[in-house]
C-alpha cells in the first residue's frame, strides 16, 4: 500500500530515517522531519509497516523553485523489491513540472540509483562528493569507509518539464 504520512507515522518515520540515514539525519532534522504529520512522506507500507519512503518539498520549503524529492529510502530487509520504483512513480506520473533530486549515494549503490534516475526520466546536473566530511556521511561512527577511503556522494539530478513517464514505462 501506498500513503501519504500523517501524524500517527512520525515516530516510524524518523525510526527509517535514523536507520538509513544515521547522524546525518540528526543534524538535519529540522528538514528531514518538517511537516512528517501533513503528507510530506510518500510511504511504502508493507507488513503493517513503512519499508520504505520518499520526501517531498514543495516550492518556498524546496531548495529550487518546484519540487523537489529528498531524504528517500528504503529498510534494508526490503531492499530491491520495486518499492522505490513504485513511489517514484506515484510522484513523476503525477504532475509534469520539473522535478528536482538529490541522492545520497554508497559505493556500488551508484548504479542502482543511475539506472533508477534514468527509468524515471532524471538527468544529473551536478555531483557533489562529499568525501572527507564525515557529518554529511549517513555512515556511522565504526564505519571503514570514514574519512579517506569514504565511497559516500550525492548527486543532484533533474527530470525536466512536459516529460510523459506513460511513454517510458
């Protein structure tokens, strides 16, 4: 099933976030947990509960002008199941303004986000590496990958406007 968060999920909300983002999630959350009660989550729910999210911000709380889908993710025990396709698709089908992007990445995950960015019509416009910087990395404090050898990124991505999903899909 497919929903919009509202304010009996915040507490399941910010467990996911937590889980998939750690520390990152913290010192973000006066974003990553704005308007949780009022539908700001796209949520993927399974076994009675959230496996797996999407956020979205809307104009003046987006970074650009438009929306913008941020602080996605899905439980690890339910990884690689179509579940990020199936609320990707909720989104972009729904309107056809440009839709803005930005994801975390960790190593290998690069391909799995390219091949999903490209599915739904996405194009990168800018790579931000952000290694070395240990509080923008969602590992935790015991990871290998800390500091020099860190396979940690973000890229933003943008789907322009007028693109038809129902032509790609």
């Amino acid at each position: 099933m497919i929903r919009y968060s509202n304010e009996n999920d915040i507490e399941e909300v910010k467990n996911l976030l937590y889980k998939c983002f750690g520390s990152m999630v913290e010192e973000n959350q006066d974003n990553a947990y704005k308007n949780i009660e009022r539908g700001r989550y796209l949520l993927y729910i399974e076994d009675n509960k959230i496996v797996a999210l999407t956020g979205l911000c809307f104009g003046v709380d987006s970074e650009f002008n438009g929306i913008q889908i941020t602080w996605t993710c899905t439980d690890s025990e339910y990884r690689h199941r179509g579940y990020m396709q199936e609320l990707f698709k909720r989104i972009v089908s729904s309107t056809d303004e440009a839709i803005y992007c930005s994801c975390w990445y960790i190593g290998d995950n690069d391909i799995n986000l390219k091949t999903l960015m490209k599915l739904f019509g996405f194009e990168e416009i800018m790579p931000y590496l952000n290694r070395n910087i240990d509080h923008y990395c969602p590992h935790t404090l015991d990871c290998p990958y800390k500091k020099e050898h860190c396979y940690c990124g973000t890229k933003l991505y943008r789907r322009p406007e007028q693109y038809n999903i129902e032509d790609k899909l």
